[in-house]
C-alpha cells in the first residue's frame, strides 16, 4: 500500500497528492505492461496482474505509543477493503 501526501498534505489539501498518486498507479500497469511484453518475448506465456484501489480521504498518521505502532482513519483501511473485495470481478 502506498500513501501520498503523508507526514504532510500539498499545499492545494491534496489535489497534488491525488495526481501523484493516478500517476503511480498509471506507471505500475504500464511497466507490468512491459514487462509481460519482455517475459512473452522469451516465450514465457503466463502473465503477471495487478490490482489496484486508490481512495482520498482525511488520514491520522503517526507513531502511537511505539515506533512499530501506526495509527490511519478510514480512508486507508477504506481502499484496502474494496481492493481485496475487488479480486472475483477481475
């Protein structure tokens, strides 16, 4: 999982965070992408997928009572449970 705009927003209250993150999305398939093509080159045919869920939203993040302790909203968690929800219709 990726978080964009975390210990601090942009400065538009994340519209650049947003961008940044589509944009990463949008470069991890094309490189799969390419990678796929390169991997079907060498005659190998099973290919490599992924999923991916992008969600916005109001986060708390930070170390709460220990280093390996972090605490996030909803938003986070939002994302992560349609992205695995998500898996029968891909």
């Amino acid at each position: 999982m990726a978080v964009f705009g975390v210990p601090f927003v942009s400065e538009d209250d994340g519209a650049t965070d947003a961008r940044r993150s589509c944009r990463a999305a949008l470069q991890m398939v094309h490189q799969l992408c390419k990678f796929n093509h390169y991997r079907q080159q060498r005659g190998e045919v099973e290919k490599f997928e992924i999923g991916l869920g992008l969600n916005t939203g109001k986060v708390i993040s930070g170390n709460i009572g220990s280093e390996k302790r972090m605490v996030r909203k909803h938003a986070l968690f939002l994302t992560a449970f349609f992205t695995c929800r998500n898996d029968p219709f891909m």
